[in-house]
C-alpha cells in the first residue's frame, strides 16, 4: 500500500517510514548534485560563451559561433572518426579477450588462482605507465618490437610505428586493449561463476553441443553484466585522453587525435573554454544517444532496471 | 573474522583521514595566501609563493638554498611550487583564470602574449630604471626593448641568457673526414650539407634531430627570415614569410626528413625527443639552446660533441638568433605586495646568485660584473654561444606577432607541416595555410592597436 | 575415439589460450622492471638492444628516491587513496542498499544520474571545481583530490554495490529482523558479513581508480610535497631528457603496491562480483 517494496524481495516491513529509502540514497545523490552539477551547468553555458581563459574579462555570449568553430575545423571529421575506431575497436578488443579469457578460467585447474591473479594485473598499472611502455616499446629506433620483427626476419627495416597515419592510432588501440581485458575478464568470470552448475548438468542429460550450451544458457546469463559493462567501458574510453596524450600527442597531423584528446590537447591548451564547452556538449550527447540506443537494443530494461 | 576486518578497516580509515588525509594543508603556501590577503598588501607580508615552470633536482636544490638565504636576510619565507613543464601552461592558466597566481613566477616568454593581455604579470618598468645599468647589452638592447616594442613595458626579469646553436657530433665528422671550425662562419647550406654527409642509415646515423612536432615552425622560422630580413611581417603588417623564396626555403628545410636524414618516428619528435636522440647517439646534429650543453656534459664524453654557431643566411650574412631569457622572473598580478615580490626578484638576480645560477642551468650571465666568468671564456663550453653574442652580423628575428598564438603553437603550426611530410598536402598549402591564419591575426590585432608599431628584428650592436 | 580426442583437443586450445594471455601480461611486465634496471647509455643505444642487462644497476631507483621524494609521494598517495576508498565503499553500501531494497519516487532518475556523471569529460569538471576549491582555499590541499576521487569513483561503486545487494535473498535480512534486529543491526551483522568479498571489490575499484589518476593531481596540486606518485613521475619527462630507466623504476614502485594488494585481494574481487546468493 503506501510501503513499495520491491517486487521482486518478498516481504514487507511495514512499520518502516515512506522516507527510510531517501535516508540512504539522499547522501550520495547530493553530494553527487553539488560536485557535478555546477560543472555540468557551467560547461553548458560556457559552450554558448566567448570563454576564454586567457581573456577572462571578456565573456559574452556567442549564440552557436563556438559549435560553428568546431564542425568548421577541416579535421573535424577525421577526429570524429578516429573517435568511432578508437571506441570501437578498443571495447570490441577488450570484450572478445576478455571473453575468452573467462571461459578458460572458469574451469578450475592447478595453480589457477596465480595465474589469474598475474593475468588481471594490467588492470592496476596506471595509464601514464601503459603509455609510456608502450610509446618505448614501439619507438622505431630504440624500441623492441620492432628488434624483434627485423630479429624474425617478419620485417628488414624498422617500422615508424607513431609515426605513421593510421599505425599510431592501432598503437594508442593496443594499450588500450592490454588495459582493459583484465576488467571485462573479472565482470565476465564473476558472472560465470553464478551461472548454477545444475543448468549445464541439464543440458549435458539433452545432449546439447559445446557451442550450443555457449549460446542458450552461458551468453543468456551473462548478458545482463556483459551489457553494462560495456556501455561503461564505451562511455570511459569514449571520453578517455590520456593514453592519446601520452603515447602520440595525437600525432602526426592529428592522425591519432580523437575528440576529447583535442578537447584537452586545444581547447584547454589554447584556453578556449567555450570551445571545449561546446566539444565537452557534443560528446555527451553522443554518449547519451548511444546509452539510450544501446539500452533500447539490447533490452536491458527487462533484465534489470536502468 | 569478516566482521573484525571491516570493523578495523573502518577505524582505520577513519584515523586515516582525521590524522592525515582530509584537510591537511600543503607546506606553507596556503598560509601565504592566507596570510597575504589577511595584512591587505602592507609591509608586514612574511611570506611568498614561487612559481618554477622546469623543476629538477638541481633547480630545486638551488632555489630552496637560495629562498633560506633570502629568509635569513629579510625574514621573509618562500614556499616553493613547481609543475612539470609539459603542463606548466595549462597551470599557470587555470591559477590565473582563478586569481591563484603566486607571487612570483618563472615564465616563458612565448607566454607573455597571452599574460599581459590578461593582466596575469605586473609592468616592472618603475623597479627597472634605476639598474638597468647593471645588466649586459644584450639584456637591454634584445630582451627589453622587444618588450617594450611588443608590449609597452618591461615585464620580466631576466633569469639568463640562452642563445641557440648547432650541436654537432665531432667524432662522426671526424670519421666522415669533416673539418668543422667553430670559429669561421659557415651557411645554411653548409648546415644541410653537413646533415647529409653525416646520415649513414646503415649505421643508426642520422644527420639530426629533426623537430617534427609542437615547436616544428619555430627554427623553421628562423630560416625563412633569413630571406626577409629577420622580419615576419612589413611594416604595414603584411606577412613577408609567405614569399617565393620562403616557400623553397620552408622545402629546403623539410627535405631533411624527407630525404631520410632524420628518423622517420621524428615527425612526432619534441624538445625532449631531439636532445635524448642526439645524446643517445642517433642523431649527428641538433639546433638548441646553449641550456643543453649541460645535458650533452652529462652525457656525453668531450670529444664527442661541439657547438657550432647558427648558420648566416645565404641573402645578407647574418646570424639569425633567438635570444631570450627562459624562465625569466615575472610578478604576478594576483601578488599582494608586489614590492615585497619585487625583494625576492632583486635578491635573485644579484650578480653572485645569478652567476651561481646561470652555471648552473648553462645559461649566459646577464650582469656586466659576471660577465667574464671563466666558464664563459674562450676554452668554456659556452665560447660559440658568447661568441656569437659578440658577432656584429648577429641579429634577433621578430616572433609570430603580438598576438596571441599559443593555439596555433600547440596545434596548427606543426600539423601543416606533418600533413605535407605525410605527402597529404602540397608544401603550398600548408604554408598558406599558417600564413593565412597569422594574417588574419595580425589583421584582428592591428584594428584593435591602430596605433601599434611593427617590431622589426634587432641588432646588438 | 571422439570424446578423447575432442578433449585433447579442447586442452591443447586451453593451454594455448591460457599461454597467450599470460605472454601478453608478463611481456611488457618483463620489458618494464628489466628497463628499470639498465644503465642510461644501454636503455638509449640504437644500435643495440639488449634483453638482459648487461650492466645491472640499481642507479634508476637510488636517483628516484634521490631526485623525488618517492617516500612522501607513496605517503600522500596512500592517505589520500585509502581515505576516498573507504569513504566510497561506507557511502556505497548506504546508497547501494537503498537502491537495491527499496522502491521509490525518483529511483531511475537517480540511476540516470549516475550514468550522466560518467559522460561528463573530467576536464569539465575539474575546471569549475577549481574555481570552487580556490575560493574555499582548498587549493594545495589533499582533501581537493579526496573529493574528486570520491565522487567520480563513487557512481559506478554504488551501481556496483547494489547489484551485490540485490544477490542477497530477503529472506536472509527478514530472518534477523524476525530475531528483533533493527535494520542497522541487520545490515551490519546479516548482510555485511555475506558481502565482505563484494565489498572488497568495490574497495579495489576505488582504490585502482584514484591510485592512478594523474590529471586532477596536477592541477589542484601546487607544491613537491603534496604531489602524489603518477604527478612525481610525470615531472621525470623533463624539458630536454625523457629518463626512461628512471620512469620505469617509477613504474615498476607505482605497480609494486597495488599489485600486491591485488595478488592478494583478486579471488574476493571474483567471489564478491559472483553471486553472493550461492553462499547465502
């Protein structure tokens, strides 16, 4: 009656007051309110201002003039689009090793609890080291990849890995990758793990395939975890600009740049805030029209609420 | 046993964060500011905040002996700050944006466009007109004067001197059978065809450090105005650097990497890249500031290396140089008491602390009475930097203009001259495409300041 | 004949599997501590590129404690982190739990939000908080980046923890509340216990999460003193020398406590993410 339980928890406890829940969402929510929502209000209107910071006397607005900057810029496009490889891949990357990284660790075996714990490691190195190991490692005079592919006869001449159009974006890619399949592998391992063993012994008596098994009970359980985990994934490394930073600076020629590197790498370096305002807008209405498509498609309203 | 662990955790945290984490307070600079804004700017201000854009072992060692100094004659403290030079910048401006500048600051002087107009540091001129008589000619004639050209007023103390060169790899001439003389002159052209002799791809050996990022227009510059006269733009405000001859020079001048003298990872290279590649022994050349002939000291064995001075233009016989002061001391306009700042600045640049400096960090002194060290004589390691202070041909070439360009020197510069390295535009264009962009600002510029004077290039002597 | 072969088979692409993912860990694992331990000459030698030291040295590391005050930077990050991480896991067991047992006006509005907050750019953020801090006279202070940690960490951790939340059957709490428990009671000695691992979890994605970040750490940060371990390191990339043995020391000390935490805390991280229900 006036007390809502979730429908799904059995039970009331109805002497409790209509309030009790705002008790403990409430501190959160406008801690969470205060800190972003002055930003967020702020870049906003920043985004239909003259605001640049190192003018900071003159703010005015300028209706659309910052947003007719931005598509205006003759690489607008090309940024655009290493944005999309750059998402893409990456997540795509991530969720396929990841996967497969899971499904071997599901089943037990000798010393498995070592091995896992070294294969999830990537995940707490920092960024900035990645970057950096992987900009050494890929330098094309001192770096080892390249040693080792002239040492494997793949290659007679080193390779200018960051410094070619297209290869310093699969570089940027690749560390992004080797950061995050630890992260999918733990979500993905986690939701195995609960999938009960009765369900498979049940498909085993139907005499049902390996991949048969994958596809009708493994992939059904886990879609809820593999579905959140990768609109978060997709929004982080969506909005991501570090390791763009470190390994490439988003060169040559902006080849490796994607939209939130040139946010930062331009706009705040050139101090036009109203110009990083107006990016900071575009990319969040990316993301919230990928967020409502993606939740749309994949249903995820009926595996839990969102 | 569960329950224990998350009982201890919480106490633990919850120490943690009374005794130390939340609300502890860094060193003393926040009761400076405290403090500062308390007295309202009155003699009675005890303490200052100091800003070091390049911080290292060295730098910092040297200040924090020199600020203990500094306290024990006037009492007054100094906290010193410091951020990493790659994001100096973009500190500096959200500390200025916010009113948070300290009180004194090292500054660039690419920076200074931006700052003045912002009203970031404070005109010096009153504290300077009593001793200009103290510093050198170059400080003078070069440093202050093209600010007071470009910006009306003195607006930095000098922290020293940094003159460019050429680094060349004396043991690999040797081998090729190059004689090099430092003290004869010697061309751009000579400079390329150096470059090319020393390339031996075999080997790892690269004729030099090829700068192919943020910073790819500035020695590029400075070539091409070896055919304007030192000058970027006529004194209509016209750009000059767009000419016939400046468009082969800007080809000239890139064929280096294109002709495979330079690594082909060096279209990404910055300041950093060049000197660690030059030092590791991958490069035969580099064109840099006498400030790394520390590093190449450090690095390097003595007949590994030599400083030559900047090729003469092939059109008028002259030295074009760079000359600044890098990191030269500025008072910050959010400074309560610049007097007191302006203390900490004098006390800086007496001649015993800023000779003690400048050997340190391998700049040039600027005071008349150091001007003799030793170490800058004619066996130092800086003879071809002072000589070239020396040179009746030397001349200092105008900048980008005096608007400001930070953008473009963070982005557009050196994309348009990658995009042609990558073959993705015509040489043309992409030079068109700068000068455009710089006359479109100088053209902004100049209806704002009708009454602005052109800067032209300067001569020593 | 079938079955054994296919479970040959089906061992072999396991091993394989398994070979590959733990080459692709330890290889730039191995590249990275055996940088730190190579003289500078060696590390910068085109001409050859040794897989081994061939001068073994310690000098990266001695310089990282004689250039940077490595042992107060390890401080602040441990203070600071430590302190925003048990902050968010005690505030996301508090929204967690609200989120996950009741219903109520507003609850999609709330996850909404939290989603939101992970589409906004961080450079966005941390601008006008900037300007917050300085007129507060936070700036150069520890509590700046204890905030920003906390509150950028803390929307995923409470999504999180309210999954775990909801993995807990009712019946568990009804049970205690039937002993003549109060709620807070019940939480703390019914639902907690059962949840230590998810806890533990969550605790690690915060602790990850603000160890590493480095952005933030730059700009609220001013003096040495107060620069935490990723704002230290950065400062090794100088003007004119990148000291690549140097940063990878930095590197391999940076890693060396989260990794030991995480040896020892990743079978709770999977426990607690899997079904706390199974125990229950």
């Amino acid at each position: 009656m006036k007390k809502k339980w979730d429908k799904r928890k059995p039970g009331h406890h109805a002497e409790k007051s209509k309030m009790e829940p705002y008790f403990y969402i409430l501190p959160v929510v406008l801690l969470l309110i205060l800190t972003f929502g002055y930003p967020l209000l702020k870049s906003i209107i920043m985004a239909f201002q003259n605001y640049k910071l190192s003018n900071i006397n003159d703010v005015y607005f300028n209706n659309f003039a910052n947003f007719k900057k931005m598509f205006g810029d003759s690489d607008f496009l090309l940024l655009l689009k290493n944005s999309l490889i750059y998402v893409v891949i990456s997540v795509t990357g991530q969720f396929v090793l990841g996967l497969i990284l899971a499904l071997t660790l599901k089943q037990k075996f000798r010393g498995r609890g070592l091995y896992q714990a070294i294969v999830f490691l990537p995940w707490a190195f920092s960024t900035f080291v990645v970057g950096l190991l992987f900009r050494w490692s890929f330098n094309g005079e001192y770096g080892v990849v390249n040693d080792l592919l002239i040492r494997a006869g793949i290659v007679d001449k080193g390779i200018a890995w960051l410094g070619t159009p297209g290869l310093s974006l699969v570089i940027i890619i690749l560390a992004m990758i080797w950061l995050g399949i630890p992260f999918f592998g733990i979500m993905i391992l986690a939701a195995l793990q609960s999938i009960p063993e009765e369900v498979y012994e049940a498909a085993d008596m139907d005499g049902c395939g390996l991949i048969n098994k994958f596809f009708n009970i493994t992939l059904p359980f886990i879609k809820p975890t593999v579905i959140i985990t990768i609109l978060l994934r997709t929004i982080w490394i969506f909005n991501s600009f570090d390791l763009v930073v470190i390994v490439t600076g988003g060169g040559p020629a902006n080849y490796s740049q994607t939209l939130p590197s040139f946010m930062y790498t331009k706009a705040f370096s050139g101090y036009d805030f109203g110009l990083a305002g107006a990016l900071g807008l575009m990319l969040m209405v990316i993301l919230s029209i990928y967020a409502m498509v993606f939740l749309k498609i994949s249903n995820y309203d009926k595996a839990g609420d969102f | 046993m569960k329950r224990k662990l998350i009982i201890t955790l919480l106490t633990m945290a919850l120490v943690a964060m009374a005794v130390t984490g939340c609300g502890k307070k860094g060193a003393s600079s926040d009761n400076s500011s405290n403090e500062s804004s308390d007295t309202s700017g009155k003699e009675e201000v005890k303490s200052l905040r100091f800003l070091d854009v390049v911080p290292s072992e060295t730098r910092q060692t040297y200040y924090e002996g020199i600020f203990e100094k500094f306290q024990e004659e006037t009492g007054i403290e100094v906290t010193y700050e410091s951020v990493p030079w790659d994001d100096a910048a973009n500190k500096i401006t959200v500390l200025g944006s916010s009113g948070q500048l300290p009180d004194v600051m090292t500054t660039w002087s690419g920076w200074l466009g931006q700052y003045t107009v912002a009203g970031w540091v404070v005109p010096l001129d009153e504290y300077v007109t009593d001793i200009r008589g103290e510093y050198t000619d170059a400080v003078n004639n070069l440093l202050w004067k093209s600010e007071e050209e470009r910006y009306g007023h003195v607006y930095t103390i000098p922290d020293g001197l940094m003159v460019k060169g050429v680094f060349v790899r004396k043991d690999w001439c040797e081998e090729a059978g190059i004689k090099l003389d430092p003290t004869q002159d010697w061309t751009y052209d000579d400079y390329f065809d150096l470059v090319a002799k020393l390339t031996d791809v075999s080997e790892k050996h690269y004729g030099t450090s090829y700068r192919g990022a943020r910073g790819a227009l500035d020695p590029l510059l400075v070539y091409m105005q070896g055919y304007t006269g030192g000058n970027t733009y006529d004194q209509q405000g016209k750009i000059l650097i767009n000419s016939e001859d400046c468009l082969n020079a800007f080809i000239k001048w890139t064929d280096v990497y294109k002709n495979g003298y330079a690594p082909e990872d060096s279209i990404n290279w910055g300041f950093t890249e060049m000197v660690d590649n030059f030092t590791g022994g991958l490069t035969g050349t580099l064109i840099n500031d006498s400030e790394v002939a520390a590093t190449c000291q450090k690095n390097m064995s003595d007949d590994q290396w030599m400083v030559m001075p900047m090729p003469k233009s092939t059109v008028d016989g002259k030295i074009y140089n760079t000359i600044n002061a890098p990191y030269s001391y500025s008072i910050s306009g959010d400074s309560k008491s610049p007097d007191v700042a302006w203390k900490l600045v004098e006390f800086l640049s007496r001649s015993e602390n800023s000779i003690e400096y400048c050997k340190l960090t391998g700049e040039i002194p600027i005071k008349k009475d150091v001007e003799n060290d030793e170490t800058y004589g004619l066996n130092g390691p800086y003879a071809t930097f002072v000589q070239q202070l020396n040179d009746p041909d030397l001349a200092v070439p105008t900048t980008y203009g005096p608007f400001d360009y930070t953008d473009l020197h963070q982005g557009m510069f050196h994309e348009e001259i990658q995009k042609y390295l990558l073959g993705k535009e015509e040489a043309g264009t992409a030079l068109t495409n700068i000068t455009d962009e710089l006359q479109s600002r100088m053209n902004d510029y100049m209806t704002k300041n009708p009454d602005a004077t052109i800067e032209t290039a300067l001569k020593l002597q | 004949m079938k079955r054994s072969t296919k479970r040959k088979i089906l061992n072999t692409v396991r091993i394989l599997v398994l070979t590959f993912f733990f080459l692709l860990v330890v290889l730039p694992i191995y590249w990275m501590v055996i940088t730190s331990f190579k003289t500078n000459p060696e590390i910068i030698n085109a001409q050859k590129i040794t897989y081994f030291p061939e001068t073994f040295t310690l000098e990266n590391y001695r310089s990282l404690f004689n250039m940077l005050d490595y042992g107060i930077f390890l401080k602040n990050s441990v203070t600071i982190t430590f302190s925003t991480s048990v902050c968010i896991v005690l505030l996301s067991i508090l929204s967690g739990y609200g989120l996950a047992r009741f219903k109520f006006k507003g609850k999609s509005a709330v996850l909404l939000f939290f989603l939101i907050t992970q589409m906004i750019p961080g450079i966005l953020v941390i601008i006008p908080l900037y300007v917050v801090f300085s007129k507060a006279g936070l700036i150069n202070t520890h509590f700046t980046l204890f905030l920003y940690y906390l509150i950028t960490n803390l929307p995923f951790c409470a999504i999180t923890m309210r999954s775990f939340f909801e993995r807990i059957p009712y019946v568990l709490e009804e049970a205690a509340y039937m002993d003549g428990c109060s709620r807070f009671k019940s939480l703390r000695k019914v639902i907690l216990p059962v949840m230590f691992p998810g806890i533990v979890a969550v605790f690690v994605f915060a602790f990850i999460g603000a160890w590493n970040e480095l952005i933030a750490g730059t700009i609220f940060i001013n003096t040495p003193d107060m620069w935490t371990i990723p704002v230290g390191l950065k400062s090794l990339i100088g003007k004119y020398s990148v000291q690549w043995g140097a940063l990878m020391a930095g590197g391999v000390l940076t890693l060396l406590p989260t990794a030991v935490m995480f040896i020892f805390v990743q079978k709770y991280v999977v426990e607690g993410l899997t079904s706390g229900a199974v125990k229950g």
